[in-house]
C-alpha cells in the first residue's frame, strides 16, 4: 500500500465518522454510556476534528514526497 493509498483510506474512515457524528448532532439520538446519557454538544466538536482529519488525508493525499 502506497503512502497516497493509505491517507485516502485513512481520510475516507475519518469523512465516515464525521457524517454519523454530524447526524446524531443534527438528530439529538441518544447514547447511553454505563447508564449515563451522553450529551449531544460532544458530536459537534467530534463531527469538525473528524472532518478536518478527512480534508488533511484528502488533500495529503496528492502531495508528492520531496
């Protein structure tokens, strides 16, 4: 596996939990945790990171080793 396969596998694993992050943001379903709920504020903060680690795979992706 090439190092531009593997950030586009890795990219494309993180564009994946952004999107359920971001539905269960947009949705409110609720997760419980050891009996405890889970707030949905979190998913918010998790949707962007995950989203942000999908634009750098993507865009790493296609950069050529020095």
């Amino acid at each position: 596996m090439t190092a531009q396969h593997y950030s586009r596998l890795a990219a494309a694993i993180f564009a994946i939990i952004a999107l359920l992050q971001l539905l269960r943001a947009i949705s409110g379903f609720e997760i419980a945790v050891g009996g405890e709920i889970m707030p949905v504020w979190p998913s918010w903060i998790a949707a962007l990171i995950a989203g942000f680690l999908a634009y750098l795979g993507f865009t790493a992706g296609g950069r050529q080793p020095v």
